[in-house]
C-alpha cells in the first residue's frame, strides 16, 4: 500500500493552535503520544510529516519513533482523504465474487492507487475488510454510500456520480 499523496499540506494557524494546546493538555501526562496522535488526527484528518514534526517537538520524541507508529497502526493515516473517500471491500465473500477486478477498474479510472488521494482531494481509495455485508457482495463505498452486487461495468456510471 502506498502513502503518496500529490495533495500538498495546507494545514492552516487554527489547525496548528489547537495541536499545541493538544500536546500541552497531554505533555506531562504518562504515555501521551497515542492520544496526541489520535487528536491531531481529529484536527487535520491525517498525520503527515509536517503535523508528526510539531508532536516531536511538543512532547520531546524522537520523529522516527512517532513515524513509526503512526505506520504501524491501521487507525492512522499519511495521506489525506479525499471528499469522497471509497472503499472495496476485499473480504472472502466480496473478493470471491470479483471485488479485485472492480477495485482494479476503480483505480483505473479515478488514477490512484490503494491508499493514495487525487491531485484535486476529490478521491481517496482504501481496500477495505468485511464491513457485514457478505449478502450483497462484491460492496463498495463512497462515504456512506453503500453498493452492492457490483459488476465492474457498474463502476464508470457509479463514479460519474460524484466526478462533477
């Protein structure tokens, strides 16, 4: 999976106060990095270089240990996600029924990969496990849209939807 993103950092000044007053309200507090991250992510919608600098300075952690969390945890995310974020899923059922060939026209057409945003934030992609709709499968979602019993020429007309 990949983390590149070609979406620039734009975090803003309120962004960056509310992190510093995060990291003060967790600083003297045992273990603060989890919930720090947790809330810096509330903030900015995911955790790159830039915001994960600004923790290691606030709490005197080195960055390589908090990169190395925030890689380590799914919960956790480098790249921005896009205002649409999709989701194949990719469990047993949804994956025995072509859920791969869909996911592969998906990128396809909207140009990324797993894991990555559109240059213009509109998509985000994401493989996505069982989210317990096996009856319906192969499923999909773009935000909390759900489709199912999907064929990969149900693609094109579902994303049209959302590319204006």
């Amino acid at each position: 999976m990949s983390n590149k993103c070609p979406v620039p950092f734009k975090g803003t000044k309120e962004q960056e106060q509310q992190l510093h007053e995060v990291i003060a309200k967790h600083k003297d507090q045992d273990g603060p990095l989890m919930p720090v991250l947790q809330e810096a992510q509330e903030i900015y919608g995911y955790l790159p270089i830039e915001v994960q600098k600004i923790i290691s300075e606030g709490l005197n952690i080195p960055l390589e240990h908090i990169y190395g969390v925030v890689t380590f945890y799914a919960q956790f995310s480098l790249a921005p996600k896009g205002e649409y974020k999709i989701g194949v899923c990719l469990g047993t059922a949804c994956y025995v029924k072509g859920s791969g060939d869909i996911l592969n026209k998906i990128k396809e057409i909207i140009g990324i990969d797993v894991g990555e945003c559109t240059p213009d934030g509109k998509f985000s992609l994401e493989a996505t496990r069982c989210i317990g709709a096996c009856g319906l499968a192969p499923v999909m979602t773009i935000n909390e849209e759900v489709y199912g019993r999907l064929v990969v020429g149900d693609i094109p007309d579902i994303l049209k939807k959302y590319m204006d």
